[in-house]
C-alpha cells in the first residue's frame, strides 16, 4: 500500500519535495493533497503536481482522514504551530529543517509527537542520500581510523531577513551542524565556541565555529549568507579521510582517501527550485520504511539529534547575540 | 658581489636552506662558513656542501668577518639567543619561524636587531614564493572583489615536545597564522577565539582558530600534530575564490577562480628533509635584495608583521592553556 502524503504549503520546497517524490515508485508514494494558506495557490499547485485534494488551510488537512503523513514546508517561524496542528490531529509529519526557531520549540514539537503516538522526524535530507549512508558504513567499519576533526563550509546568497528565520545559523549552519553531529553520533559536544558577524537586521551574516568532543575531537564550520564558500566537508581520521565535495548538503559524491565515487540523482520531470532536490526521495523513502515498520521516530535522525541540534544553535546564537522574537516568549 | 651566508646550525633545516641556496647563482649567493655546537657535526655539513669553514661554536661564526648573513636554523627555544648573538656582532640574520617563543622574546630579537642596526627577517619562506607573490597581486587588484573570509589547515606528524617548543601552534599554526595576516595585511585582528587539545606534556595537539577583522571580515585555521589535514588554504572574495592546494605552507600552484597554475620549485642538488625546500631559494633572494638596497626589515616580511604574529600566538596559547617556560622569566 502507498503511504500517502499532505503537502503543507505550497512554495517552492514544497513544489521540489513533490517532484523528487515522483521519482519513487507510484505504488509506494502517493501525494493525495496540498493545502496553502491561499486556496488559489494550492489549487495552483495541485493542477501542476495533479493532486487530486487542494485546500485553503492547513486545518483542512489536517482533518482529512486520507492523509497519512504530512510534509511541512512552511517557513521555520511557522514549524512550531504547523507541527502541533498536525500531530494533535494524529498524523505523522515529515517537517522542513531546522525543526524549530530554538529547543523550547523543539522540544514542543517533540513532546506533541511522543503524546499523539505519531511518527515525526526533522527533514534532515542530507542524511539519507547515499553517500551519507556510505559515510556511516565507512565510519562504522573504521576504515579512516579514528575520526579526529570534521570540517564544514557553507556560504550562498540566502535571506537576512530575521522574521522569517534568516541568517547564517538556521539556514545555512543547520547542515553544518547534522553532519558534524552524524559523524560524532548525535553526541553532545564538550564545548562550543562561536564568533559571527551580525548585520543590523540582528541576524548573523558570518559564522564560524569550534566544536570540541570527548576523546581529543573537534569539529569546525563556517557559514556565510552573502559569498559561496567551498561548500565541501571533510572528516578526517588517522588513517585517512573523506572528503564531501560541494554541495556537501545535498551530496553527489565523495572522495574516500582521493578515490572519488558519484551517487547521481535521478533527474526531475519538472524544473527545481533548489540544487538536487529530487534527491529529497530519500528521507521520503525513510519515512516510509519507519512507517511500515511502525516506527515514532527515525534511528538515522532520532528526535534525540533534533533536540541536540537546536541546543547547540542556541548556544552558538547566544554567544553571537542573534536574538529571535520567539526566544523572548 | 655574492651575498656571503653563514649557516647556524648543521641540523635539517639548515641543510635544506643550503641545498635551496645553490639553486641560485653562485655569483650571487655564496656559502662561506657554517657552525654547530660540535665541531665534528659542522665539519661533516661543510664537507657535504663545499663550505671551506667550519666551526664548533656559534660565537666563532658571529666573529667571521667574511659573513654578511646568518641563516639561523635552530631549534625556536634557541632563536632568541642566538639572534642576539649574531645582531650583537653586527650580523644581518634571517632567522626561522617561528622568530622566537612568545612576543616578549620577539620584540628583543627585533630591539636588538635595531640598536645595532642590522637587517633582520623572519623566514616566513612562503611569503616569497612566486604563487604567494601573485596571491599579493591579485589582492592588490581586487579580482576577487573584497576579501571575507580565509581559511588555512595545517596538519602533519610532528614533534609534541614542549622543551623544542613543539606542538600545534607554534611549528604548525605559524604557517597559517602569516597566510592570514599576510592576506589581512598585517591588521591586527579585532577578536580570536581559540580551542584546542592539550597533551600531558602540556603543548597543544590540536587547535582551531576564528579571527575576526575590521569590515565584516573572518578567518579560521586548525592545526594538529599526528593527523594529515587537507593543508590547503582559501581566500573568499566577493567575486571568487583563490585557493591554495596542498601544500599550503611551500605552494606549488594556485587556483584562481577554479583555474590552476603550477609554480614549480627547482630540482635539489642533494636529497632534501622536507616537501619543496628548494623554495627557500625565495626568501634568500629577499634578504639578498633587501641587503642590496640597504633595508633594515623586508616589506613583505616586515618586523610589524612577527610582532604581531608573536602577539596572536601568545593570545591563542593564552586561551587553550599553553605555557612555555619562555613565559614565565
């Protein structure tokens, strides 16, 4: 049976999510409605994905009793109240990253999952592309030795706009930070020390971090609204290291002690709006699994590593002096 | 008239320094005498390289009247000393990084250097070599539109005895550290972060480092000393990228908005005791043209710049817990 899926929003993440769902076998996924907040939009995109159900409110959706997860692409001020929406009315939600705008949120969201027995996970697609799962399989099997320092870079043109979430920190570092935290196993870090730039919007342009774990290891990442940066990774062991060419968050190939192996993703039937969304198939296809199996959470991106994650991005804000309205409440 | 060095010391270093030197023309640069704390040792080196004197202490070689230059090649606990020694006796010195163990050793290297008005530098060799010379150019030119970020990494096996001055910051991060400030101009930066690992013997093996300058302008480095890093360094404009691959510290190419030139070094005489030591023909050439037009410090190398190197040194050590007994007198 096809696990059937509510779009939440209609922009375009949601717009890619659903394409890169379409490269996944129609008998396994299913896109039965869309709900925007505007109902022409949502029709709009309901004619162009040609989903049948189109509403004008996400409660809408909510109620329908066809749905059986929802993908929620909203802007991430609005996660917290899409999420609760969703899980109150007993679906399973697949939300866009970061989860929430701090871990109070988070651990909002988490608790009305854990409370409505429902299944959620944070869109962390980075970690379901295949190279990511090589790069487990290779931490797994110790093939570098060690690990002894993971090294991240992102910096593109991206929103500085601070009522919608903007800034280096959410939207850039959050790739950052889930792969340097999948490396080092969702552990906590000893400590973390952050210096950033901040522009007069009070959100940060310029970010760059040191992360120390247990056993003599750290971690660094730099991010940056405005120039590109490398965009690669790199995880280096004592025996050797991998490299995560750019762009390191949505990952084509990698470079396993300079031997270099591509995992292309498949092309899309309609033009996307950001780079390799069709490979957003992935955390679908976990979703699904977890789904089947009967699974509340991801063992790949467990709740456990969302509430961490938003943990260590409010410390790095905290030292930054980036501020967000919903930390005040 | 052949500039005539002196070598100070018969180790490693000093052997590579001599082998770059015969790369250039003989009429230029000469060879006249070198020294060791055993006779025997300075004996075998001068035999090995052609030298027709050869002496058993360093005070004889400061004594030599046929010497313009000391070329000083031991070990950094003995920098300080010894470049009083020879600057005492009226010697012009190049001395190699880093100049000495913290800025108050620094300042009387380059107090005495001054008082007897000689010429001193700082062998900061990769500031002299053509790839480096044409990062400068492009700097100066703006072709990568305003500079925003610079990033090193440096990681090699490499001694951790506090007593040789060993660890991460010092042998390694010096490299880093003078890519940097050379990119930044020498500006002192407004705030430095540091984390790192310390071992039992109380140097550091590992270290991360976030610089932040005047208009919104970042730099990070990591150093360690056991793990092979990626050694490359990247300089991010608002309108592209210089990167320089491996090995960042004796660059042999450049790529310049991703296209790359190569920069080779000469082939050496004699077998060699590190990566590109034939580029050390570079900096000689400088003090050769400093000492001709009668400079007291290079432009590119400037007294400024060590000060300033020393200083952000003895403030990164400051923050991660390193403590030489240099400190403490």
């Amino acid at each position: 049976m096809a696990t059937r899926w509510g779009i939440c929003s209609a922009g375009k993440i949601s717009h890619d999510f659903t394409v890169a769902l379409k490269t996944l076998p129609a008998e396994d996924h299913q896109v039965v409605a869309v709900a925007a907040r505007k109902l022409e939009d949502a029709q709009e995109f309901a004619r162009k994905h040609n989903i049948s159900k189109a509403y004008g409110s996400y409660e809408e959706l909510a109620r329908d009793p066809d749905v059986d997860v929802v993908y929620v692409g909203v802007v991430h001020p609005c996660h917290l109240n899409a999420c609760k929406l969703f899980t109150n009315a007993k679906k399973n939600v697949l939300c866009e990253k970061p989860l929430a705008m701090n871990a109070k949120e988070v651990k909002e969201i988490l608790d009305s999952a854990k409370k409505n027995n429902v299944f959620l996970m944070e869109a962390a697609w980075t970690r379901f592309f295949p190279a990511s799962v090589q790069i487990r399989n290779l931490l797994a099997q110790e093939y570098i030795g060690d690990v002894k320092m993971v090294r991240a870079d992102y910096g593109v043109p991206r929103s500085d706009q601070k009522d919608l979430g903007g800034g280096a920190l959410l939207d850039l570092g959050i790739f950052c930070l889930q792969f340097i935290s999948m490396v080092y196993n969702g552990e906590k870090p000893e400590s973390i020390q952050a210096s950033g730039i901040c522009l007069e919007t009070g959100v940060n342009k310029t970010l760059a971090v040191i992360l120390k774990y247990s056993k003599n290891r750290m971690a660094m990442f730099t991010c940056f609204t405005g120039v590109q940066l490398h965009n690669d990774a790199i995880i280096v062991g004592t025996k050797g290291k991998i490299q995560v060419p750019s762009p390191m968050w949505c990952p084509t190939s990698l470079v396993v002690n300079k031997k270099e192996t591509q995992y292309p993703v498949p092309e899309p039937s309609l033009p996307l709006n950001f780079t390799n969304s069709t490979g957003k198939r992935y955390e679908a296809e976990e979703v699904r699994q977890c789904l089947l199996k009967g699974l509340k959470e991801s063992p790949v991106m467990p709740h456990a590593d969302s509430l961490l994650l938003a943990e260590m991005d409010d410390e790095i804000r905290r030292q930054v002096g980036v501020v967000y309205s919903q930390d005040c409440q």
